[in-house]
DNA sequence: TAGCCTCGAGTTCA
DNA sequence: CTCGAGGCTA
C-alpha cells in the first residue's frame, strides 16, 4: 500500500514537471515540442490522478492554473476578471455526463446550449472604455497577459470604436475572442516565406502566435489576422440574458462575433451540432479543433460557477486529432512512372484523424532537407485538407543522436541504373531504359481509365506480368494468350478471358487517350486532347516540327520539346509502331462543337445520378471542358454533395453554381 | 514582365 | 487535393 502511494506520488511529480516544461515551450517561446493531443493526455492523466489524490494537490500544480509566465519584451496587464480556459470532451458519453452534472446541479430537466465552433487560434480580450478601444491582451496564464493593443489594432475586424447607433457605449466592456489566421492567408504567408528563404509556420495558429507577438506591428500589420468574439468579461453599462444575446449585442457593436453558433434544446442537437461541423470542417476558411458548447442563459451561468480553473457551464468538445507524433523508422526511394525516384518515410503506425498512418511520401529531396527528416526522428504528421498525410515537422529535441540522415542512392533500388539529377530540377531519375518499377508504372498508367482504359489491369496483376517476364515492353500487353495467362496466381479461365476481351477492346481507342498513355512527359490529358483536335491524326503528331506543335494551343516551347524529343527517341518511335502492328487503331475525334462550345466547367462534390468521368464525359459530348479549379473564367461550377473549397471560390468570385438538378437540366435530362 | 490560369504529377488507406 | 511550373494575357 505505502508502496503504490509512493508511485502515484512520483508520477503526479513527474507529469507536474512534464507540463510546465510544454507549457514553457507553448506560451512563452511558441515553439511547442508535442502536438496538442499529447499534452492534453498528460493534463488529463495529472487531473485524474489529483481527483483520486486529494491530499497530494498543491497550489503549485499545472491544474491550479491557466498557463505560464508572458514572454518579455511587452508590457503586462492584468485582467479584470481571469480569462479561464474550457473543460475537455472527447465523446458524446462525456458531453452527455456534462449535461447531466448540469442538469443535476440546477435541479432541472432540460438546459438550453449554445453551441460555437472551437477556433484554433490565440485568445485575447479587448477592453473598450466609454467605447473606445484601450488595451488588447493575450491570455497569458489567465490572470495576467501581455499587452499587445498596438498588434491588435492592426486587425481589420476589430474596431477601434464601438457602433453604438446614437446611443451612450457601455462604460466598461471587456470582450474575450480568438485571434486566428484564415486558412488562405496561413498559406499565402507559408508560400512568401518560402520564396524568402524563411522557415514555414508549422500551422496557423503557430502563424497567428508568432504574428502576435511581433514587437514590430508593422509586420503584424501585413499578416491579415482576423478576431471572433465569443464571450465578455467584466461589463458595466450593458448586461445580456443569455449567450444568443450576448452574440448578438457584441455583433451589433461592430465586433466580429464567432461564426456559426446556435442555440441547441438538447444533447442530441449537441450532438447533431458537433457531427455537422466535424463533416465540414475542411471546407470551412479557418481551422478548427472542436465546438464549444455553453448554458446559454446567463443567470444559470452565474449560479454554475466555476471549478478551479474552468468554468462549470462549459465543455469544449474536441474533435480526433489530426495532427500525431510518431517516429520514422525507414527512408526509402521508390521509383515512379517517370523514372523519378520519390523519398518516403515508413513510420510507427499512429492513428491520425480515424486511420492507421504508415507511410507518408516525403516527395523529393529539396523537402527531406529543408524539413531535415532523418531516419529516427520523432516527427508531427497531419492529414490536413486532404487525406493524404504529410511530415509537418520534425521534432529535433527529441534527437538522440542516433538519427540517420538519408541519402539518395547512387543508382536504382530496383534496377541498379544510374541517378541523375537534371540542372535546374529538383528530381532525381532512375535512368534505367529497362527498368521494371518505371515499367510497372507505366503499364499501370496505360491502363488507366483516362488512358487505354483496360479494366482488371490492376497493380497486382501488372506487378505478376513484368515480375514473370510476361510483360517487358508495352506491346506484348497484345500477346498475351489464354494458356499463359490462368498461369498467374489468382487468374482463372474466367477472368483471363475477361482481360483479354478488355484487351483487345482497349484497340478502338481514340487519338486523344493513346497520346496520354504514351506517358510523354509534359502531356497529359488536356494536352493530348488539344494535339489530337489539332493534328488529327497520330502519323501528323509523330511528324509534327516543333513551331508547328507550338501552334497547338497551350503547348510552348517546353512541351513541344518534350513532345518533339519522345518521338524522336528510337525505342519510343519503335513503340507506336508496334503497338499500331498490334491492332491499337486510334481513331481521331471531332472538334469541339455543341450546345456548350467553350463553356467550361468545374465539379464539386458528389452527384447522385453520375460518377465525375460520367459528368466529364456528358459536359465534353457538348462541347464543354472541364476543368480543375475555379476561376473568373469558369462559366459553371456543379455543386454536388460535400462540396468541398471549389464552392467557397466559386461563391467568392461570383461564378454560377448548378446544383444536381439544374446540371441536368443543362444537359438536357429530364 | 507580372500575375493569373491551367495542367501534370504524385499519392494514403480501406 | 495540392503544389510547382509552363503558357497565356494584360
């Protein structure tokens, strides 16, 4: 027994000095060591353990209060009333426990919330006296913050005088908000610096801290940071009965109230709340970490309290973490369709927004070294925006010294041909004519849809068909027979059969596809498609002079060069020969023409009634193109289900939507 | 010559 | 989906 409390004991210390030292590191010097999952474990396992251990709290302790000491160089201010910070829930359990301590507390049987988005940015209050702006603040460690008005007034949301409509200001209002840095600002800032040779911010709110704390407002001045306000401190002169109307009367006073909040009857709209923002947290401008849910009426508020730190009358409810640490265990090349080899980092499986990560490409060499990704380190590794997952950062303090730094290979990994990096480029290519990972790719991209479109023609079959030597240059694809294929694991009479007639299908091809699955670099398929309308023929292609390649629209000098030196290259020239003698008929296409010549358009979403390429294909029968971002010069963009950023553009610069219906329509459907 | 627009290329997990 | 870069246009 005396034993186990001695262990707490030490655990309890040893936490206690973990957090102050990330708390040091987040607050003070804004270079955190941990994401912020990781820390809040730590607070929580410290609170649960000072839950069961009464006697063993002290004041000194992390959860005794807010934060930690402001950094020097501002000058200090202490807050009116201290800035708390929110509860933490993971889960509807928990939020449903929060009700009910709620509901328990107050004798009653329902409490109305307010829910707001939980912004990820840095909290500040504005004190407005007679109206007036006088001092804006960070946090700090609640009670006292560093004083930094002339940052704040440099936020273009913020004003400087109270609208007051006429009417006399309240004498005293202090307004608690979120600094934050909209996403595309946070990635027009990451891009300047980049070209200026700077480190990138890791994410925007490291952005937002570090714009903040600026002892030079001009530099402040130029990050267009915006501020949302979501509650008040201490007010004279003006007093609100619930959250809703608290919102409403900061709006009303000019200030930049906290978007999307709504007062919601129960837990299951809670809920409903959370799972809505959650769903379309990647298409909203700014980042956000959870919701925020509040006893919307004020007196029941006041009667609530606080515990210690937090207030009882609030919970932040957070969504799973994006962002994890892990360590990288291996750097590898692998080589792509190109020949170009592409470094990628095995990783310790870590889950990160709902899936297992492992890997995660580190894309070429320029980027292992600016990020200095080393074999061993312990790095941040996000699934932002997309689902594709990234090295943020690597964690150098948590380098031991045994951390190997990679290095690209000399020659291939798979075929032991020469690498070489081209002047001027950041690729580094396997030089292998023969070489069967750049085969393996490139049969696989013939393949493909917008190609040769030979279904069945996946990465495993394609992987047995060079692996056994069935497949050593495109065109044996053509001869392959019956008796060798059933040969190959998994492969019965049935699905040779099957391959076989998607083979010789793939021979009715039109010009435009059989230009993309040549693989020419720089051509893709905009670009087929352009030559195809305007050479028609393939054998007109294949002869094309460069000026004359340049007359196609969008190809200039590079292109045509590149066009001009594949065909020029023997064994390429050798290639459309055979794959011709095999049957390969591309037949030339129609210029475009139709009811929606030159309109183009964009997608968004998905549509109940058609795939994307079935959509592309029904815009292109009538003429029209589409293209992949919105700009002025979109005539439509089609807004289909969870839509994503395109639709925040398109609403931007005004640019005609279609929902699914109205496509139709277009199309002339029914 | 700068800034916009579009295209190409690469890519993870279930 | 996003980034980098080629090509076009004001």
């Amino acid at each position: 027994m005396a034993r186990a409390a001695e262990s707490v004991e030490h655990e309890i210390e040893r936490l206690r000095r973990a957090i102050e030292h990330h708390n040091h590191r987040y607050h003070v010097l804004d270079d955190p060591e941990i994401t912020d999952a990781e820390y809040d474990e730590l607070f929580r396992r410290l609170e649960a353990l000072e839950r069961d251990h009464p006697a063993l709290v002290t004041p000194d302790s992390p959860t005794q209060r807010v934060g930690a000491a402001p950094a020097s160089g501002f000058a200090t201010v202490t807050h009116r009333q201290q800035m708390l910070s929110l509860q933490n829930a993971t889960s509807r359990e928990e939020v449903e426990e929060f009700d009910a301590r709620i509901r328990k507390f107050l004798a009653r049987d329902a409490i109305a919330y307010t829910g707001e988005p939980k912004m990820d940015g840095v909290a500040v209050e504005l004190v407005y006296e007679q109206g007036v702006l006088t001092v804006g603040s960070t946090r700090g460690d609640g009670v006292t913050g560093e004083n930094v008005t002339a940052n704040i007034r440099t936020i273009k949301s913020v004003p400087l005088r109270l609208r007051t409509g006429g009417r006399a200001a309240p004498r005293l209002l202090e307004v608690r908000g979120e600094v934050y840095l909209p996403l595309d600002a946070f990635r027009a800032l990451n891009r300047e610096r980049e070209e200026a040779g700077l480190p990138r911010f890791a994410n925007p709110r490291n952005a937002t801290a570090g714009s903040l704390k600026q002892l030079d407002s001009r530099i402040t001045a130029n990050r267009p940071l915006d501020l949302v306000c979501h509650g008040v401190g201490e007010v004279e002169g003006a007093s609100f009965a619930t959250q809703a109307e608290l919102l409403a009367a900061l709006a009303a006073w000019g200030l930049k109230p906290v978007p999307q909040s709504r007062v919601l009857a129960s837990v299951d709209e809670v809920a409903a709340y959370h799972d809505d923002l959650a769903a379309r947290r990647e298409a909203l401008p700014f980042e956000i970490d959870g919701v925020v849910v509040k006893v919307d009426d004020r007196t029941l508020q006041r009667r609530l309290g606080q515990v210690s730190r937090s207030p009882r009358w609030a919970v932040a409810w957070k969504f799973k973490p994006r962002q994890a640490t892990t360590r990288v265990l291996d750097i590898f090349p692998s080589v792509g369709r190109t020949g170009v080899l592409t470094p990628a980092a095995e990783m310790e499986p870590v889950a990160v927004g709902g899936v297992t990560v492992r890997n995660a490409s580190l894309h070429n060499m320029d980027e292992v070294e600016r990020k200095d990704v080393r074999i061993g380190d312990h790095v941040v590794i996000e699934r932002a925006g997309d689902v594709i997952p990234y090295v943020v950062e690597v964690l150098t303090e948590r380098r031991t010294g045994e951390e190997r730094r990679f290095h690209m290979p000399q020659h291939c990994p798979v075929c032991g041909a020469k690498v070489v990096r081209a002047e001027g480029e950041v690729a580094y290519r396997c030089t292998g004519a023969d070489c069967p990972a750049q085969l393996k790719q490139r049969l696989q991209f013939f393949a493909h849809r917008g190609a040769m479109d030979i279904q069945g023609l996946g990465e495993k079959l394609v992987e047995q068909l060079v692996d056994t030597g069935l497949v050593k240059h495109l065109p044996d694809l053509y001869r392959l027979d019956l008796a060798t294929l059933v040969e190959l694991e998994r492969m019965g009479e049935k699905s040779a059969t099957n391959l076989l007639a998607q083979i010789e299908h793939s021979k009715q091809t039109t010009l435009p596809r059989f230009l993309t699955a040549l693989g020419i670099r720089q051509v893709g398929d905009a670009t087929a498609k352009a030559l195809a309308e305007h050479f028609r023929t393939l054998d007109a292609v294949v002869a094309a002079p460069v000026e004359a390649l340049q007359e196609v629209r969008d190809v200039g000098p590079e292109v045509a060069a590149s066009i001009r030196q594949f065909f020029d290259e023997p064994r390429n020239a050798r290639l459309v020969k055979q794959l011709v003698a095999a049957g390969v008929k591309p037949a030339p296409v129609e210029r475009a023409h139709g009811r929606l010549a030159g309109k183009k358009f964009v997608l968004t979403g998905g549509l109940a009634s058609m795939t994307r390429p079935e959509a592309q294909r029904r815009i292109e029968a009538l003429g029209g193109r589409v293209v992949g971002s919105v700009s002025k010069e979109t005539d439509y963009v089609v807004v289909g289900t969870d839509a994503g950023s395109k639709l925040k553009r398109a609403e931007k610069l005004g640019v005609a939507r279609l929902d699914e219906d109205a496509f139709l329509a277009l199309l002339g459907d029914a």
